[in-house]
C-alpha cells in the first residue's frame, strides 16, 4: 500500500513517525512524510493547545480531499486526550493514542479505537528514518514536571528515558553530519535509569557528527554538564525554557525554579561557551499576570540578552489545573507579545551582528532565491553564497544582519 505520515506539532512526534514509516517500509510499504496522494494516511497528532488539536481534525478533510476512498488512521496526543471526536469521521478507520503509536504498521488494516495506558518505562521499538540534512534521535519522552497551564504529561505519561546504549547505537547508524537529541523533557534523561546527561556525551566523546540539544531546564545547567559538553562536537546553542521572567508567575505556573537560579544557569553556561546562543519560551498574559509582573519579565528578558525568544499569549487549555482561573483579555495579550516581539528582534540583530566578520561552520540545508542557507553551531541562521551542497558543513565569512539572521560567503 501507499501510506502517508503526516506529522502535527513537536520535533518528538516527527522524529516517531520516522520510527513509523521506517516499519512501514519494513513490511513492504510504500511510505512518506506528509499530506501527498496516498491508499493510507496516518495522522500523527498534536494537542498541546486547542490549536494544535483543530488543526488535527483538519487534517483528516485535507486527506479525504486527496483520496475519497482512503482509510486515516489517527495516532498521538489529540487521541489521546479525547479519541471520540474522531470515532465517527468519514474515512477514519482506526484511532490510537500515545502508547505504541510507533506499532502502528500492524494495526493499519484494523478497525476501531486503541487507546492503552502509557508505560512507565521506555519503549524502544526502533530507529526513525532520517531524511533532513539533520538527524532527530529520541533519548526521552514523557515529562513529570506538571505545570499548570500544561497537558502535556496527562498525555505523554512519565517521563522515561532510553538506555544510552541504543542514543548511541542510533546516532551512530544515522551518519548526519549534525544530529539533535531531542524528547518531551530531556532534562530528566537518565533519572530513572541511572544514566545521565553527562554520561551520554561522555559516551558521544570521538562519534562523527556534531551533536545539538533539544529544550531543556535550568536546573540541569552544572559545571558537570557544561563540562561533559567541551568534550563534544558541541553546539552551543542552549533552548532554556523561561516562560516568565517574574518569580510570581513562575510560582503560579508551578515552575521549579527562580530568575535568580535561572540567571545563575545562564552565567554559567557563557562561562564555559562564550558565543553560546541562549534561546526561550514566554508566554505572556498567564492567569492574573499584572502590568507589574509583565514589566519584570520584559526587563528580565533584555538583562539575560537572548538570542531568540519565541512568545506566546497564554491559552488556555481543559484538563489543567489553570484553566479553572480568571483569563486575561486578549487584548492585553496581544499587546504583551508584540512589546516582547519588539525586544526579541532587537536581540535577534545584536546577536547576529556579534557574529559579523566571524567565519563560522555553517551546516548547508537548500538554496532559495539565489542564497543557500544554513546553520552556524549557534543556529543563526545565514544566507551565503560561493561554492556548497546540501547536507555537508561549509565554513562561510558571515558579512552583516539579514533578515532573520544574517549574510555571508563561502570562505577561501
């Protein structure tokens, strides 16, 4: 059969339905990412946000356009959380939440709904295919944290984490000339297992690819990790997840940490990486968040000096402990994000330009427009031109800011 995966939402959900469509290739199936013509589509859901679970639904009538007479199967997180709404679609012919998705290939002529408890230890059912210039290799999923304005661990489960070993084994076998480790909160990788995040880039230690991180929290941040880290082909871009910068806030949201402890984190890292690109997440207009709090928060976004900062209006979302609290208008949210969106760009620009005059190792990912582009290790994006091909690592004289990142040329 002709199988479509189309994937919704986080860079974990992709890096499954790799894992999917490796098994439908296995059995004999023609299979693909995205919404093409197909016998078969399997929609990998998201449901972090209301968003993510309409655009979901839409999903399945963008398919049933392509082919009237497909079988969808859904899988993932908006199943998950509700598998009923999808039950009687037209076309829908299986639906399956979070557990053993990635099994899906023996389930695509069933019938019904599977919705089984999560496990509470780490399933290996293995490796994804790679098809982008970077690898994705999972080394986590589920999360224990339990913020309040977050579904995220009522769908995933627990965290748990991968055994070493097989992180190893799969960044080994993808052979990208940049890999990301990547999960749902890959700051609690090995807690359970009694391995740990310095131990596997000790393992990493002589592996022929540059290795990059997915999110993670502050708290991890110690001289142990930074250390691990020097002795990697490391890239220095740390995403450490914010979302306010007023300790008020970040009380309400159930946040396990202060701006003083997050502030520490952020020295330390530009002790051992000076260059170090250090990226986040706000939302803005969280439950009760006075024009008090949210000025403590802009100021505290411009003292750390990010490299990026992507900004979100709180939304609200059923099943958690936040949505029984009094919204803010969505004025005021509207208005918040574009003073922070304001700030974020002037902190795009000065961090780029930093890099002006520099030539850096850029990863070359396609050409558009008359530019190729690609990634410094710091993941400023830039826009070069000379001699280059997709997928291999060039160094590139990065000349001045441009658009959202800046402009270069192949070095001699």
């Amino acid at each position: 059969m002709i199988i479509s995966v189309f994937t919704l939402g986080c860079k974990t959900n992709l890096y499954e339905s790799g894992q999917i469509i490796s098994a439908l290739k296995e059995a004999g199936h023609e299979a693909f990412h995205g919404l093409k013509q197909a016998d078969v589509f399997v929609l990998n859901t998201c449901a972090v946000t209301g968003e993510a679970e309409k655009k979901s639904r839409q999903a399945i009538a963008r398919a049933r356009k392509l082919n009237p007479a497909c079988s969808i199967l859904v899988v993932g997180c908006a199943a998950e959380k509700n598998a009923e709404q999808f039950r009687n679609i037209p076309n829908v012919t299986f639906v399956k939440g979070v557990a053993n998705k990635t099994e899906i290939v023996k389930e695509i002529e069933r019938v019904g709904v599977s919705v089984e408890q999560l496990p509470s230890v780490y399933a290996e059912t293995g490796f994804a295919t790679q098809e982008r210039t970077r690898a994705f290799v999972k080394i986590q999923d589920g999360c224990n944290n339990f913020c309040s304005y977050c579904i995220v661990p009522y769908l995933r489960g627990r965290s748990r984490s991968r055994l070493l070993k097989d992180v190893v084994s799969e960044v080994k076998q993808a052979n990208s000339a940049e890999t990301v480790l990547i999960g749902i909160d890959i700051s609690q990788y090995g807690k359970d297992t009694g391995e740990s995040l310095p131990a596997l880039f000790d393992a990493l230690q002589g592996v022929n690819t540059r290795i990059r991180l997915g999110s993670l929290e502050a708290r991890v941040v110690t001289d142990e990790l930074l250390e691990s880290l020097t002795k990697i082909n490391f890239c220095p871009h740390f995403h450490l997840s914010l979302q306010s910068g007023c300790d008020s806030v970040l009380q309400r949201m159930n946040r396990k940490y202060t701006t003083d402890e997050y502030y520490e984190a952020v020295q330390k890292i530009r002790k051992y990486f000076p260059t170090a690109a250090i990226t986040t997440d706000v939302i803005v207009g969280f439950c009760g968040e006075t024009e008090e709090e949210f000025e403590v928060t802009r100021a505290f976004v411009e003292k750390v000096g990010f490299a990026d900062v992507h900004v979100f209006p709180y939304s609200p979302r059923e099943g958690t402990v936040a949505v029984k609290w009094q919204d803010t208008d969505s004025a005021t949210k509207t208005h918040r994000a574009e003073v922070l969106g304001e700030i974020k760009q002037q902190l795009k620009n000065r961090f780029a330009a930093s890099f002006c005059g520099t030539v850096q190792e850029i990863l070359c990912e396609r050409k558009r427009n008359g530019y190729w582009e690609g990634y410094t290790k710091e993941y400023l994006r830039v826009y070069f031109t000379g001699k280059a091909k997709v997928g291999e690592v060039v160094n590139v004289k990065v000349i001045e800011p441009y658009l959202d990142g800046a402009k270069g040329v192949v070095a001699d």
